[in-house]
C-alpha cells in the first residue's frame, strides 16, 4: 500500500496528527535523543530472557537499622518469562491506539526516525509501540510499556532500563493540536478507525494537562495513574468523560524510571512500597488509559504473571569497562560497614524502606500530596484492580538493590543526582545541571552522566524548552538533599567504594 498516494490531501494532517502521537511515545523532542538513537545498531541488542535462580531471597530474621522497616513478601502468581515478553510485545493491554491502517503513512513521513524494532518481534514496528486488536476488532498501533521501560545504556537498546531520554514536557500543547487534525480526520477515515483515533483522542487530551514535568529525563506515570484513576468507575472500570474524583494536581512530582531488573529481589513495587499482594494485577494498572470493562481487564489478568515473570528475570546489564579489582576489594569493606544494612549486597537483600526523617531525600513523593493521595489509593483498593493486589505506600523510602547502577543514572528517586560520587558527597550536588541526553556520555570514575553544572535554574531561562533540559532541583519534588550516608567518607574511601558498586 502506497500511504502517501492513498491518503492524498489528507496526507500532511495524518503526518502532523501522528508525529503528535508517536513523538510523545519516542520522546522525540529530547535533545541528542536523536543520535543516541542512530548511533545504535540493532543487532547490537540483546534479549534476556533467562530465567535466573531464585539468587536472593533472604528470610533471615535480623534486627532492622533505626528507622528502617522490613518489607514482608507477598505470594505472586508465576508465569512463563517467554510468553510474558510476547504479551509485552503484542498484547492488547493498553486497549486502545492510532488505527494501523495509518501506520505506512507515519512511516513514510520518517517518524521514527531510526529508532530500532523490538528484538524477537518480526514487524517494522519500533520497539515502543505494539499493534494490537481492540475489542471493537479495529487493529490499532499504540504505545507498550517499553516506552518508559527500555532505555539506551552505554549506546545500546536494553529493555527494562529506564528510558530516561522521554521528554513529557510540553505534552498538553501538542496534544490539543493532535484532537483538531482528528477532527479532519472524519470522513477519511472509516467510521470504525475513526471512532478508534477519537477515543485515543480523547483519553490522551484528558490526561495530558497532568503529565508535564519541568524537566526532561523524569516521569510522570504516577500522575498518569492518578488522572486515569479519577476518569473511572472503580467497579465497573467504565470511562466517564468528566472526572469522578478531584483531578490531581497538575504540577507532576517527578520521578525516575526504575530498572527492571531490581523487581526479582524487591518484595513490592514502587519507590514508596505502595505494590503489595499481586504485582502482576498492578503492573497492568499502564492499561487503564482504554481497558473499558471489568471483562476485558479480567482478560488481560489471566496472562499477566507470564509479565511479572518476564520482568523478574530481566537481568542487570554487567559493566562492560575495566574495573580496579584492589580497589574493589578495599571498597567492599567500606560498603558492609556503611551501605550493605540498608542495600544489601550481592547475594541477600533485606527489603527495608527507610523513614523520611532518616533518609531526608526530596519527601514530595513520600507524603502523598498529589498522585498518592487518599482518594487514590481508596480508588485502587476499591477496584477491580484492588481485588487481589493493595495499593500501600509508606512514609518513606525503599532503599533499593544496587546492582547494575551504573546503567541507571541519575540517582535518588527523583532523578536529581547525575552521579554516585555527588551522591557519597552531598557537599558536591550540583543544584542546577545539564546533561547531553548522549547515553554513551557517561562518567566512569563518578559513576554516572556527565554534567555540565549551571549558574541559573528554571526562574533565570525564558525558553521552556531550554528550561526542560536544566535539571532546576530548588523546584518542588526534584529536591537534592538527603541520604547523606557517604559524607564522612575520605575520597579514597568513596573512590573505593565507587569501583566496588560496578562488580554489583
Ligand atoms: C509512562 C511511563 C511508564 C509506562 C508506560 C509504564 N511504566 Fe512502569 N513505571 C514507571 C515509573 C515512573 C515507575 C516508578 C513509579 C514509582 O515508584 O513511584 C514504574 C514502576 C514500575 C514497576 C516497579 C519497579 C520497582 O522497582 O518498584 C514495574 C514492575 C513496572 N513499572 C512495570 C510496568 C509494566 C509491566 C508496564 C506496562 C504494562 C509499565 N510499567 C508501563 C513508568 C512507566
Ligand atoms: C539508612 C539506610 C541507607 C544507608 C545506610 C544507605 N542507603 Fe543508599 N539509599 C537508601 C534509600 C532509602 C535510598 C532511596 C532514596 C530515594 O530514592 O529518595 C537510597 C538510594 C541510594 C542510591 C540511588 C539508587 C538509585 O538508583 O536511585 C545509591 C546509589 C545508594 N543509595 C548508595 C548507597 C551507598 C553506596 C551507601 C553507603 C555509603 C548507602 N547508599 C547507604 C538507604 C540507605
């Protein structure tokens, strides 16, 4: 099918409507996003699904650090990590995106740039989008969950590393222009992949006011969960036009996307221990964006642990440069001493988080004000979601597995900190930094991006899409302060310690 001929006039308002949709999904806009992702070859990417033991699963019963709380683990439902990466492929869990039918078209008009396919799926398709039926029986192309979770590391795709290039920012705008050229759309199409694109229309527009961080590189997915939470019936899971609960607010508390691989350690989910009980029944919360009825969420559900599965044995990325083996052997000794009661290390994990008056990190996420507030959390607990999974964050924070943090900066929940050695010494933080958003940019003796540190924040910079690119960290939620646990460390102690994490 030739697009270009066959949609004629309409061509340049399907281009501009899609470049809307896909962009947001590919985060296009990002600075040096672009090239990070031409400079990938995608037999360079490589997909494990190897199902590791269970290595760390520590019962021992010791006496928890003042402050900390031990996380109980909860009984999960296994699957088969293979099918679990196909339903992550090709499953229709977010039930709704842009009629395939248009997808030559946005192809034609270069898109997606270069960005590669998902390894082990054999269509043209790039790895963040999924093509998938409906259950009105329209095949429709929409965003999957690699969209925030694959990333490139080191200049490579690797699925399950945050995708820390997304930029949400200015979302809202884009989004209002993308539901006009729906409009213009009527007609050319035919009605059922009309009615697709105006639900897809409609949903990404009601939420896209609530999904805008300041800053480049951070998430808004809790936002996201807390305005689709509030469109919906908690029983019956129906759409309602007009929200049913007060909206979030619609400042996003930022955060940064975690790494898969930590999940076959971590006892629940998220950086507040909120995911109790079924992990798999929360993970399939990203399809409330269109997932209409109870029936068809009981349907996605039914192969979900197949997911939870996959993710549990995604694996740490092994650091691929030289490591100084006599300093790591002195760093281990400074991490049991000061790090390992709270992290763990390579074979036990003690699942604790951490109060906010001990850990002292930015505490917007924490309290709850916004994606976490009461109402939220009531919603889930009440819904067909809370059936068999519980929505219970803590006062605090999970302090995580450190393996393979050398393919996830920047550091702290929030994303505020560019590398570990600013970590182990707060007096170092940069309060204003930018990164080039070049994953192959890396800072191998501080462990981290490298970083250009800036004398103006957010309030000094008229352009905002300059704004988006400087990391402001005196706006609310992306706080630097905190975790101050390496500060008394001497600097051949941190460098130490710095070469022990990379064996992690
Ligand atoms: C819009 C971006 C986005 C999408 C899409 C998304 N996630 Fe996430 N995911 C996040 C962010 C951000 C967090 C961290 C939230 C927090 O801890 O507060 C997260 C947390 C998680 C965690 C917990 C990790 C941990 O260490 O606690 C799992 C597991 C997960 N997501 C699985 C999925 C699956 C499966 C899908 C698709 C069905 C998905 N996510 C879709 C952004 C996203
Ligand atoms: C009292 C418990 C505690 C101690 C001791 C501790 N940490 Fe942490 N650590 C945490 C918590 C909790 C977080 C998450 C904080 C947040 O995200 O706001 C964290 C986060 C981190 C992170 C960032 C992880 C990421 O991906 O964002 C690193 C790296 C880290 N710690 C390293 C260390 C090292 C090295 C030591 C030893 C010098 C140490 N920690 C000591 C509790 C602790």
């Amino acid at each position: 099918m030739n697009g270009r001929k066959q949609w004629g006039f309409g061509g340049a308002v399907l281009a501009g409507a899609l470049s809307v949709v896909f962009g947001v999904a590919c985060g296009g806009d990002t600075p040096a996003a672009g090239a990070d992702v031409a400079a990938t070859d995608a037999r360079d990417i490589e997909m494990d699904v190897e199902v590791e033991g269970d290595a760390v699963d520590d019962d021992t019963v010791l006496p928890s650090p003042p402050g900390t709380t031990a996380l109980p683990a909860d009984a999960q439902r296994d699957g088969d990590p293979a099918r679990g990466f196909e339903i992550l492929a090709k499953g229709a869990y977010v039930g709704c995106g842009v009629p395939a039918s248009l997808f030559p078209v946005a192809q034609q008009a270069g898109l997606f740039g270069d960005a590669p396919p998902l390894p082990g799926r054999d269509d043209s398709l790039p790895y963040f989008l999924s093509r998938f039926d409906t259950p009105s029986g329209v095949e429709v192309i929409g965003p999957n969950c690699f969209t925030c979770h694959a990333g490139y590391v080191n200049g490579e795709l690797v699925l399950g590393a945050p995708g820390t290039n997304l930029d949400f920012g200015g979302l809202a705008s884009q989004i209002a222009g993308f539901q006009s050229q729906v409009e213009q759309l009527r007609g050319l199409l035919n009605e059922a992949d009309f009615t697709e694109i105006e639900r897809f229309a409609e949903r990404m527009s009601a939420v896209a006011p609530y999904v805008q961080p300041e800053v480049a590189g951070v998430n808004p997915a809790d936002n996201l969960a807390a305005i689709l939470f509030a469109h919906r019936d908690p029983k019956t899971l129906a759409w309602s036009k007009e929200p049913l609960l007060a909206p979030p607010p619609a400042i996003v508390v930022p955060v940064d996307v975690p790494p898969w691989w930590r999940m076959k350690d971590k006892h629940t989910m998220f950086y507040t221990a909120g995911g109790r009980a079924d992990h798999a029944r929360i993970m399939m919360t990203a399809s409330t964006l269109c997932v209409d009825t109870v029936e068809d969420a009981a349907a996605i559900d039914a192969e979900f642990h197949h997911v939870r599965s996959y993710i549990e044995a995604v694996p740490p990325p092994a650091y691929p440069f030289d490591i100084d083996a006599v300093a790591a052997a002195e760093g281990r000794v400074v991490y049991d001493a000061n790090c390992a009661h709270c992290h763990g290390g390579p074979d036990s994990y003690p699942n604790l988080w951490v109060e906010l008056d001990v850990i002292d990190t930015d505490p917007a996420l924490a309290v709850g004000g916004s994606q976490f507030a009461d109402r939220f959390i009531e919603w889930f607990n009440a819904s067909f979601y809370g059936e068999t999974a519980v929505f219970a964050p803590v006062n605090g924070y999970v302090a995580p597995p450190l393996s393979a943090i050398w393919a996830s900066a920047p550091y702290l929940h929030n994303g505020s900190v560019p590398t570990v050695a600013t970590l182990l010494d707060s007096s170092t933080r940069p309060t204003y930094w930018r990164r080039t958003f070049d994953s192959t940019d890396l800072d191998l003796e501080g462990l981290g991006f490298n970083f250009e540190t800036l004398d103006v924040g957010h309030a000094d910079v008229p352009s905002a899409s300059a704004r988006r690119t400087i990391y402001d960290t005196t706006l609310p939620g992306y706080g630097n302060g905190g975790h101050t646990f390496g500060d008394h460390l001497t600097p051949t102690e941190r460098r130490a310690l710095i070469e022990y994490l990379k064996t992690l």
